[in-house]
C-alpha cells in the first residue's frame, strides 16, 4: 500500500512500476499509453484504464464515463476528467500547481483560476471581489466542469513561482560554508558488470554483491530485499550490466532500495522541511552542491484544529490521528510541489528528506499516537526514529526517498530545537549561551559543549500571527517594523517588500506595542489611554483598537487595527517566554549577568529590534552586544543534516546530551508568568534601562 502520488490523503494498492507512484481508484490511467513498458503484460493499472472492460448484465460494452478536456496556460498541460469534476481535481490531473490551502474547502481563496473559454459551474463566494468575478476569476475548488474548458494560472500566482525559485538563492548565500562535503543517505551507484559466462557462472545477486564490493560498500551489512531481486534479472540485462543502484544508508546497517539499468547515478534532489505548528517550510536542495534551488512557506492546515500542539492532541483524540496526519501532509505536499513547479524540476528526483519539528508534530505527520504527550508523565512514543521511506509516509517525492527525522529529547521538546541547537552550534562552543525560540511553544535551552538543558512554555502563536486581528507570517506586505511620533501619535511603518500593507508580523507587532507603551497610547496593563475621538482610535465592535494603515493605504480597502485583545494576547506570550527562561535560570543557580550570548531564533522576519524587545519584557534587560538573532534555525539545522552525515550523528547526540526541566507542576514558573503580564514587568528594578526611557518619556 502507499499514497496517491495526486491524493495523498488516499491508500491504494495500485503502483506503476514504470514510474514507481501509486494511482488511486480516481487517478488509474496510464500516463505513457504510447510508449513501450515492460511491466505491462501485468499492471493492473493498464489492465483498469486501457485493457478490457467488464460488460454489463446486457453483455454489452458499458459506454465509457463522460470526459471533459481541461487546458492550463501558460503551462499548456490539459487533463481529461469526469464532467462534474472540480477545476483542482483537473489541476491535480495535470500535474499544475494551484495553491490550496485549504485543501479544496473553499475557505482560503487561494485556488484563483481565469476562465477564457468554456463554461464552469460555480459556487458564489465573498472570496473573491467584484472586479475579480468581472475579469473571470474563479475559485478552483468551488468550479465544476460541464465540457471542454481552458484556464489560465493567474500571474500574481506565476510571479509567486518565481519568487519560490528565487529566494533559494539569497538562503544559500546564507548558509554557505554550513557543510563542507555532501554525504547524502540515500546513494546512488553506477556499476559497469561482468556478464555472466561459464568460467563465471555467479548469480545477479552475487554478481551484484562483488560491483558494490569493488565501490567500498559493506555487502555483510548492506540489505537487500525481495522487491529488489524481483528487478535484478530485467535491470541488469536492459543495459547490457550496465546498472544504477541506489543504496539508503542507516545508522548501523545500509539497504539496496532500487536496482535500474543504466547510468542513472546523478546526485539529485533533497528536501529540508520545519513543520511548524503555525507554519511549515520548505527548501529544495541540489544534492550535488548544496544549492537551495527553491524555497517556499504555508499556513499549516492543521490549525483548522487548534493554535497549540494541546489542542492539536485533542483533536487527534476526537476525529483520529489520520486527520491530523491527512492535514499535515497536504500542507508538506502542496509546498513541495510549489517549490518544484518554481524550480522547473520534477519531484520524483527528490531522494533525501529531512523533517524538523517538535514532538506533536512529527508524530502526527507519521501517523503515531500523540496522547500520552499530554498525560503524565508526559512521554511519546518515538524521540528517535529509523531512516524511513518516503512512500510509507506519503511524502511528494520518490517513493524510495530516505527520510531521517530530527530526534527530540522530550514531549515538549522535540527535533526542531535540537535542530535549532546544530545549526547555531553552542553544543561545540565553551560560552554559557541561552538559546531562545519565540514560537508557538517557546522552546529554552541553556548550556555549552559539556552540558545542556531545556524546558519549553506554551507561548501560544501570537508571534506568528496567531489569534491577532490582523496577524500574518513575515511575507511580502506583512508591517515588520512601527515608530510612533510622540505629539501626534502617527505612525511611520515599513513593509516587507516595501509593499502596500497587508498586516503585521510577529517583528512589527513586538515594536508596535513597545512604541505604543512609551509614547503614552496605552498603560502597563496594555490598556488604551489615548482619547477615543483621536483620529488613530477606532473600533471593532465596541473594543477600542489603534489604526496602524487606514483602508486607503490598504490593497483590502480595509483599516489595519490593533486591539485591546491583540495586545493582551501578546503580553501573554511574551509573558510565558520571559518567565521561562527566568525560571530555568533560577533552578540551577544561574544569573543573567553570567550568561555570555543569547540566541534568539523564530520566523520573525529579516529584523529583530532587541531594545524594543526589551522593552515590551520579551528578553531580559542586559548588555545588548550579547544578542544574536538566528532567523529560523530549525529549517538550518535540518538543511545541514540533509548534506552531512556528521551532523545527522550530532542531532543524536545533541538529543542524548539535553536534560529536560518540566514546567507543567512548577508553581514557580506560574509565579513569574503573573508577574510578567505588564509591560515590561510587574517588577520594574528588572528593567533599568526600560524604566528611564519611561521617565524620560513622562517628562
């Protein structure tokens, strides 16, 4: 059994074997009828779409179901499907990527598509504006066909393929150097054999044995499987014993996963992927050289089930951990095909995979039990897992991909903080560093090279844009940075991309609050204190709220506010964050002033103020030059690991070295998570340099 290569929500049976996917009930046509297969005298998929049909009770041939032609431009693919199919199912058909994120809900209004010739019947929705709906916009989850249909991808969607290809190359700028020679898990070898004679009557499998032999591989520790014998007798004579064998490297053991005729030994693709409970990411990667190819970035849709890993368990224990699973993997799958699309590559070459995330999220993605996380005393049931396939689990890429998981030390503390910890390096490095990952669960760790330990906290995903009115991911028109004039109260912002806003990411929101405490607009409880009649207040509902753009300067035609709840929602993140790390110092006896760095890490965005952190109470008030900022060091750490096999050792290790603090019956965390929830602080003697600002400004 495996996953549809184009419903991978989907279990069939039915496998191509020319090109190694399986089809689903849906999806069974051969897609090269014209051309020669060797495995067809016994594919069941040949036999269902283009061999016999089963007659009727009449004895007559059913008539076949009625097809409509869908065309695709600019791509100019087309696919054949059932009238009353959908535009995405089509697109799926085609091999054309459409964003859904919604996974063909209707909910998202992604999936824009422009009707130019032919009829669709569609459903109405307030997803998509008048103007949209008078040039031929339609939602391509929510658009059945009738008959013969072209289409064209809108180009905000080409343009956002082109952006996906081009950021790979400013990442790989910036994680050059991080791998110095390239040792992938999944190997591929090309041999040249001796063919078989009497004075060397050996069988394929020994003959196959010695060529690995003569390439340094360990035969006595190398597996080699039954479906791989069943290719042996065919790939070797294909190409007079020329043949390509691809050999997955293990911790203690390697495995033959594939044997092809000829010179097929190209280092191919790779994939790093973050799957974040907010947000996943993923980086296409040349396996020849460590280029990052594409790169690209989605709402995991997993939140349609909870903000936080707890709810997510919950859900998982209400509906099934296939659910969750189904979500998580659409996500993963729609990005791969995005970044694929982008790089104008196919995503069968992709044969090395590396998944970064915390505990939750790695087992749901694997389909593994997650409740016990959530009760004491609080153990998985993996924190480190073998190499795996990427066919068992689904992924959108070779099925004989090897896929190594990052390992977690604890339920909540999982692989995207060991992750984290091998693409900064404090496990190598003598200074006491504390290591800090503002995200939805708020990951700590403390230590150097002889000693590490870790706690986490539920921050909640305000930082990225989580339960805030107007919250996004650092992209491209997101408010990455605010300053408030103090006579005026007007706000001065700058947008990523330098584009008309669209709302504010987690940077933005950190300097808006800051500025909005120092200038006065609201208290340290984060109440409003600015006149409601000052044109910056407006409201949603009866809820006062601060005007950041107003709808003018806005491509919705809509203010962007922030409200008293957003503000609250914040200063309680922050205030989880803070008394996280305040605790986990003060169990082991150690002060802020003997900490030699902090590294701060999150998707924030390209810039981090640390004052006007400080001053909101996210980070601790002390010498500024101790600051560093990482970005998102779980995507990096998976990246090395991707390349190397040291540092696929050292995640173990790293794993193995982490002692984990619980905080879920500590009273004393509970204590300074109340204190925390005022800006900066309950206790102002914590933040000199924040109290004489407010001085100054009261003056």
């Amino acid at each position: 059994m495996g996953k549809c290569v184009n419903h991978p929500e989907t279990e069939t049976s039915y496998k191509c074997m020319k090109h190694n996917i399986y089809l689903c009930d849906q999806c069974l046509e051969c897609r090269d009828p014209e051309l020669y297969c060797k495995y067809r005298s016994s594919c069941p998929i040949w036999f269902l779409s283009k061999g016999t049909r089963k007659l009727d009770e009449s004895g007559q041939t059913p008539a076949r179901e009625a097809t409509c032609r869908v065309d695709f431009s600019p791509d100019g693919k087309s696919a054949e499907v059932p009238a009353g199919a959908t535009l995405l199912d089509a697109a799926g058909k085609a091999d054309v990527y459409i964003n859904a994120s919604c996974n063909g809900k209707g909910a998202c209004g992604k999936c824009k598509l422009i009707v130019e010739d032919g009829e669709v019947e569609k459903t109405d929705t307030a997803l998509l504006s008048d103007n949209e709906k008078q040039k031929g916009y339609v939602l391509a989850c929510q658009s059945r066909v009738k008959g013969p249909v072209s289409v064209r991808v809108p180009e905000e969607t080409i343009e956002r393929k082109l952006r996906v290809a081009g950021m790979g190359e400013e990442i790989t700028r910036r994680l050059q150097g991080r791998v110095t020679e390239i040792s992938p898990m999944l190997e591929k070898i090309s041999m040249e054999l001796s063919p078989p004679s009497l004075d060397d009557p050996v069988s394929d499998l020994d003959r196959l044995k010695r060529g690995l032999k003569k390439n340094g591989i360990d035969t006595n520790r190398t597996n080699i499987g039954l479906p791989v014998m069943r290719q042996l007798a065919a790939a070797m004579r294909n190409k007079n014993w020329n043949v390509t064998t691809s050999i997955m490297h293990k911790a203690c053991s390697s495995e033959v996963v594939a044997v092809e005729p000829g010179n097929g030994a190209h280092p191919g693709l790779g994939l790093a992927i973050d799957i974040g409970t907010t947000t996943i990411v993923v980086y296409l990667v040349d396996m020849a050289d460590g280029r990052v190819i594409a790169a690209t970035s989605g709402h995991n849709r997993q939140a349609s089930c909870g903000d936080d890993v707890i709810n997510r368990i919950v859900c998982a224990e209400k509906n099934g951990v296939k659910k969750l699973s189904t979500l998580v993997l659409s996500t993963i799958n729609t990005l791969i095909r995005e970044a694929a699309e982008g790089a104008g590559v196919d995503f069968r070459d992709i044969g090395n995979v590396v998944v970064s995330g915390n505990t939750t999220m790695t087992h749901l993605l694997l389909e593994i039990e997650p409740r016990y996380i959530r009760r004491e005393p609080y153990i998985p049931s993996i924190s480190e897992f073998p190499v795996l396939k990427s066919g068992s689990i689904g992924l959108k890429a070779n099925a004989n991909a090897a896929v190594f998981v990052m390992p977690g030390p604890a339920s909540y503390v999982g692989g995207d903080i060991v992750s984290g910890v091998l693409y900064t390096g404090l496990h190598r490095q003598e200074e006491l560093t504390l290591f800090i990952d503002v995200g939805t669960n708020g990951e700590i760790v403390l230590g150097n090279k002889d000693w590490l330990i870790c706690a986490s906290c539920s921050a909640g995903p305000a930082f990225e844009g989580g339960g805030i009115r107007w919250g996004m991911r650092a992209e491209q028109g997101s408010i990455e940075s605010v300053t408030i004039e103090p006579v005026s109260f007007e706000p001065r912002i700058k947008t990523i991309g330098d584009e008309p806003p669209r709302g504010i990411c987690g940077t933005g929101m950190i300097e808006l609050i800051s500025e909005m405490m120092l200038t006065g607009i609201i208290d340290q409880r984060g109440k409003f204190q600015l006149d409601a009649d000052h044109p910056r207040m407006g409201a949603v509902g009866e809820e006062p709220a601060y005007v950041l753009a107003f709808a003018d300067q806005t491509p919705m035609d809509e203010d962007i506010v922030f409200t008293e709840s957003d503000i609250d929602n914040l200063i309680r993140s922050k205030g989880a964050v803070y008394a996280g790390f305040t605790v986990l110092l003060n169990q082991i006896g150690v002060s802020f002033d003997m900490i030699d760095r902090v590294i701060i890490t999150g998707g924030f965005g390209q810039f981090l103020d640390i004052d006007k952190s400080v001053t909101l109470g996210l980070l601790p008030d002390i010498d500024r030059e101790i600051f560093h900022y990482y970005g998102n060091s779980s995507i990096g750490g998976a990246y090395m690991a991707l390349l190397s096999a040291d540092h696929r050792q050292s995640a173990g290790e790293i794993c193995n070295a982490m002692t984990y603090m619980d905080f879920s019956t500590n009273t004393a965390f509970m204590d300074e998570f109340t204190s925390a929830l005022f800006l900066p602080h309950t206790n102002l003697e914590q933040f000199p340099s924040v109290s004489a600002k407010m001085r100054e400004t009261a003056n």
